[in-house]
DNA sequence: GTACTTGCAAAGATTTTGCTTCCAA
DNA sequence: TTGGAAGCAAAATCTTTGCAAGTAC
C-alpha cells in the first residue's frame, strides 16, 4: 500500500475477482501479504503481519481465507517437515513447482527446481492415469553449511 | 502374535534392540502393528488397533513410541495432502522411498516408485551438496477411476 | 537396584464452528 | 438490499508435558 492508501492490484487478487470472490478489506491485506512474501508463512505469522495493517483482523479471517485460497487452487500448503511443530506453512502457488529442502539442524530452507521433476510428474500422470493438481516435495536432512 | 502368545521378532523390533532400546511389551505391539500394517495408520488408529491387544494401552505411549521411531529414523511421517484433517500417518520405512498419490475425490492412496526419483534425489544431493535424510513425495488430485 | 517407561490428568498448540453484526457488490 | 464475510467466544482436534507408580535389564 502507498502513502495514499492505494493498494496495486495483484495476481492473486485479480485471479479471485475473476472467479467472483467478494473481495473484502482483510482479504487484499492476507492475499497481498502472501504475494509477497520472501518466505513461508504460517497462519499466526500471516496474522502478526496483517495486524500491522489492521489491527482489528482475527485469526478466524486468516483461516479462512487460508481455506479460500487452497480451495481455489492459489497456494500451496508446505509442512516443511514439521521442523517446528504441526503447522502449516503457505506459498502463493508459482507456474513452476519446486522442491523444499530442509535443513534439521539450522532450520534453513531451500528451494530446488529440476526438469526432472517435471518428468517425474509426467511419468506419474502418465503411467497411473492421475491427474496431478498439486504437489509437494519435502526433503529433511543436512544442508551444505551444516553437514 | 499366535496362540500361544508369542511375538515374533520383526525388523523394526530388532532394528530398536540393536540400538539399545529398551523393549517393553507395550512397544513390541505397537512396532508390529506398524511393521504389518497394510496402509497408512495415524496415531489414534494405530493406537485403537494396539487396544485389541492390551486394552490399558495409553495415546500417550502411541504418541511417544511414535516420537522414539521418528527419532531413530525407523518411520516414515506423511500428511496425505492433509485429505481428512491435520492428522499425520506413519508407515515403516522401506529400503525405496516412494511417492504417494491421494486422491482428493476418494481417498484412496496409490505409491509409485520411480528410477527418476532415485535421480532426482541424487541431483539434489550433489548440486546443492545436501545431504537428505527423509524425503516426502505426496501429489493430490484425480485418480484414474475417479477423473 | 536403577534408570527408563507407562498411565493419567492436564495443558498446549493449531484449527474450526456457531452465531451475531457488518459490509461489498 | 441482500447474501456473503468478519469478529468474538467457544469448541474441536491433535499432540505434548509433569509426575507418581511400574518395569526392563
């Protein structure tokens, strides 16, 4: 948001106005939120930033719009194996999906993209007839500074 | 278990034994129920099962043997692209990782195995020097009855 | 015998639901 | 104007912790 206020449309935004989402206050703040942010955020930490912007949002809004939004096809849902407890980490779904590896001993996560996942993906379609909407890629283990 | 109330000794129980872990008969259960179990079992499940065999057995020691596997790296943790809620399911670790198909439309859950995913791992492994320790495929969508 | 494990109760963490008021289209 | 959305409180779901009593080795 500018200094006056004004909020750029983004894709996400736009991409559920086009299916006839009433857009609402909190739900440009969460959805713009989520656009850009650099990591991977949880519903509490997508809460905190909101509150930044609106102190009066609730948690309940982040659910569900969090739900709107995987209903809709338009994040992921990572669990980044559950390095920190049960929650549930959100990324605004990208046209190229990625691996996420994460390192168990720094917490640090990486993100790994490969046409061989690509053909992975063709060869699951392929030989089980299974049309694939989303995917996740999770790898624990040792990264690079810390093994 | 047969009539007369034995238990044979199954990978996994020996795998424990090996490492120093105590055996108590409430784990001996437990890591058999796992080690045979056909499907995916989360916690309550694997727990009422463990209840047909000893009907004082706790959540709370199926919660704990569960944390003492994950820690030896003897389970595998999946979420099943969190089909019915925000339970986790364990299975037995195999000597092949596979990916796990779920559909979203029935349930049901298919693994496939891939030479692909063996190079994929490996690609990871050396371009970004990480060393995977556990790795979870899962993909959503229609399978090939249900699209 | 001793250190580790269990069961019970209670707490913690995360997410969902019911219901009233409010607001976007 | 009107159906959908937000806020609040309470509940539901899944998992962990503290502690006394029990058990494997």
């Amino acid at each position: 948001m500018d200094a006056e206020g004004r909020v750029a449309r983004r894709p996400l935004e736009q991409e559920l106005v086009s299916r006839g989402v009433r857009m609402t206050r909190q739900r440009r703040i969460l959805v713009r939120i989520i656009q850009e942010a650099a990591g991977h955020l949880d519903a509490i930490a997508l809460w905190e930033r909101a509150k930044g912007e609106d102190a009066s949002i609730n948690t309940v809004t982040v659910y569900r719009t969090l739900t709107l939004l995987k209903k809709h096809g338009l994040v992921d849902e990572l669990d980044l194996m559950h390095l920190e407890g049960g929650k549930h980490y959100y990324e605004a779904k990208t046209t190229r999906d990625h691996i996420h590896l994460a390192c168990v001993k720094c917490g640090r996560i990486q993100e790994f993209e490969s046409s061989l996942f690509e053909k992975l993906k063709g060869q699951i379609e392929r030989d089980r007839q299974f049309r694939i909407d989303t995917v996740r890629v999770e790898a624990g283990g040792l990264c690079d500074r810390c093994k």
